[in-house]
C-alpha cells in the first residue's frame, strides 16, 4: 500500500504568495483502509495518523485533485 503526503501549490492571486493543501493520497479502497491498516499492525487510523501529520483527511478521487490543482484549492 502507498499512501503519499502530497502537496499542491498554487500562486495566492491577492497576495502573490506561494499556498499549499497537504492532502493524503491515494488511498486504495479507502473504505477499508483502516482495517487493512490494523491488520498490517498499525494502531493509527488514517485519520489519526493525518492528524498527528497537521493534515485534515479527506479522500480525493484523481479527477479532484485535478480540479484542486488547477483552481489552485
């Protein structure tokens, strides 16, 4: 299983600053991601674990983060 901290950028157009959203992803079958987790030894949930990482989980299909990337999130 991979999971990725990923990061997308875009440029603030008021403030010409650089901003990111941290996302977790992809997740192969999220529905069952946590008990795959735990089977594999994790005490975590994925939620708990993007918690402890500063990121709010959400679970993105690639058409969305496709449509993040480009309306800059």
């Amino acid at each position: 299983m991979s999971i990725l901290n990923c990061l997308i950028g875009c440029l603030d157009p008021v403030t010409g600053t650089k901003k990111y959203l941290k996302i977790i992803w992809p997740i192969k079958e999220a529905v069952t991601v946590n008990e795959r987790r735990r089977q594999a030894g994790f005490e975590q949930t994925v939620e708990d674990n993007a918690r402890r990482l500063g990121i709010v989980y959400h679970v993105y299909t690639l058409a969305q983060v496709h449509q993040l990337k480009q309306a800059g999130h």
